[in-house]
C-alpha cells in the first residue's frame, strides 16, 4: 500500500530568503505570497533558519509587546534576550528561529503532521542533506483528507490484506473518512492491530469497531 509523503503533497520549490534579507522584504514577501513562513538559506542553498509571522509580531506590537524588565532593568534577564533581539532586528538574521524542525522527501506524511502537532509549528521545511527542497505546511497536511470515501475503503481492504484477514471477515464502509468495520477476527489483540493500522491510514477521520469483534474461543 503507497503512504502518502512529504514529497507527495510540498510546496517546491520552496520560497526562501537569505540571512540578510531585510525584515521588511520578508514581510513584503510574506504578505504577496499569502505565506506565513520563509526558510532562510545560505548562498549555498543550505537551511540555516527560519522566519515566520510570530517572529515578526514584535515588530508589529512595538514597546507594549515587551515585558517591562525589558526596559527598566539595568541588565534585561536572559530570558528576555531573545524578544529584544527579535524587536530591534533589522534583518533576517536578526529575528529568524535558528532551530528549525525539518523532513525528508521519503518522510511519511502522518509523520510529518506528528511533528507538527508535537512542535507546534505551522510549516516543515523539506530538507535533501541541508538543502531545501520544498516546504510542507498545515494546509499540505490537509490534502490527505482530499481521498474520496471509495477510495479509502480501498485502502482499508488492501490493508486488511496485508494483516492477513481473510477476504470477506470484515465489511468495510467509508462515509465521510469514518471507517466502520463490521465482522470477526481472531482475537482481541488482531482487532486492536486493525484498528490501530486503519486508523493510521492517510485521509481516516475515525474508526468505528463496536461491530468488529473476536471470534469465540473454543474451550478444550
């Protein structure tokens, strides 16, 4: 059965900007191309950052964004260090995430959304060693569920294939991405193997097991 992958669904190639790129062209950029992020890359085409909308909400919200340590203490902590940054920045390089969550091409797409919901972040740039190659963002991830429900049934079949069901010990119906199994297996654990495989299909919504159940054991 073919997984839908990172390369499947990315944007590419991906729109990028260099270190020193003005904060203001990358707004620019942002703002024409109704993106909200922008990998930022070396001369060689290397990943070396990150920019995104929030970290140009300080730019935006001026003094009042800023805790008052900011201001008032003779040393700001360290852990106001950062929003400084990001407020006085000029370039790129000044406010860009540095640490950047990233994926292959071969990546499979439900892992790409695990890291998403895991990091919090909106976008995964797609990385070929350190270059970039293309970006996948929440929307990207939102293309699985574009699979008719016929379609999906067929992927459920083919994965009660590959578990090794016997062909006709379980109906499947698909209606709007909800998978309902009907029907016996073998045990309690090999319904919980199915549904655990169905539901991590790309596109499944939900799976309904309540008609899914193990066949009686024989006692000897």
């Amino acid at each position: 059965m073919r997984r839908l992958r990172a390369k499947d669904v990315m944007t590419a190639p991906a729109v990028t900007v260099r270190p020193d790129t003005p904060v203001v062209e990358a707004a620019r950029i942002m703002a024409r191309r109704r993106i909200s992020g922008l990998p930022v890359v070396d001369e060689e085409g290397r990943l070396v950052g990150i920019v995104t909308e929030a970290d140009l909400l300080l730019k935006e919200a001026g003094p009042g964004g800023l805790p008052l340590l900011a201001f008032h203490a003779d040393s700001p902590p360290p852990e106001v260090l950062p929003l400084l940054r990001r407020y006085e920045g000029r370039l790129v390089a000044d406010v860009m995430t540095q640490e950047v969550v990233t994926a292959q091409e071969d990546t499979p797409l439900h892992q790409v959304a695990a890291l998403m919901a895991r990091k919090n972040v909106n976008r995964v740039p797609i990385v070929r060693g350190r270059q970039v190659v293309g970006i996948v963002s929440r929307n990207d991830v939102l293309k699985a569920f574009l699979l008719d429900d016929a379609e999906l049934a067929q992927q459920v079949e083919e994965t009660l294939r590959e578990l090794g069901v016997p062909a006709g010990a379980v109906h499947v119906e698909v209606r709007d991405g909800v998978v309902h199994l009907r029907g016996q297996v073998g045990s309690p654990a090999e319904a919980r193997l199915v549904v655990l495989s169905v539901r991590g299909l790309d596109g499944v919504v939900g799976v309904d097991a309540t008609e899914l159940r193990p066949e009686p054991q024989v006692q000897p």
